[in-house]
C-alpha cells in the first residue's frame, strides 16, 4: 500500500473510489450524446458540442494568467509528498 509521510493511511485509498465514482459520471456523460444524437439528431448534438467549446473558451479568457497569483502573494508553491511503500 502507498502512504506519504504525515498523511493519514485512508487519505490515499479515499482516491479509488471518488475517482470511480468520476470516471463513472463522465461515461454516463458521454454516453448520453449518443442518445442524445438517436433522439434529437446529429445537427442538434453538433450544436451543443459547440456552445459547450464556446463556453469552454470564455471561461478560459476569465481564468488568471499562471503567474498573477504568485505576484499578488496568493497561492503559495506545493510541493508533493514522497510515496512509500508501507510494509
């Protein structure tokens, strides 16, 4: 079993299922599309592929440029933790 040090040994295995349980939803998402497509037709499901690419890239001109945070005195540096091997 992977731990890091000072971190509760539930932390890493707490990972598995949340991310199951995404990994889960964005199938079930996708998956959607092509009943979607069966239902409404292609050109409907080609329409909401673009408003969600349009919304993608306005909400990608509000985020902050990479940078901003660390001149402001905001976000500090993360540093990962190592990984060991728990006998």
């Amino acid at each position: 079993m992977l731990t890091a040090p000072g971190a509760p040994s539930t932390a890493i295995g707490m990972l598995v299922p949340v991310s199951n349980t995404l990994i889960g939803l964005v199938l079930l998402a996708s998956g959607s599309f092509g009943l979607f497509g069966s239902v409404l037709g292609e050109r409907i499901v080609i329409l909401v592929f673009a408003l969600l690419g349009i919304a993608g890239a306005v909400l990608a001109f509000t985020l902050p440029e990479a940078g901003e945070s660390e001149q402001k005195g905001g976000l500090r540096e993360l540093t990962p933790l190592p990984l060991q091997l728990a006998h």
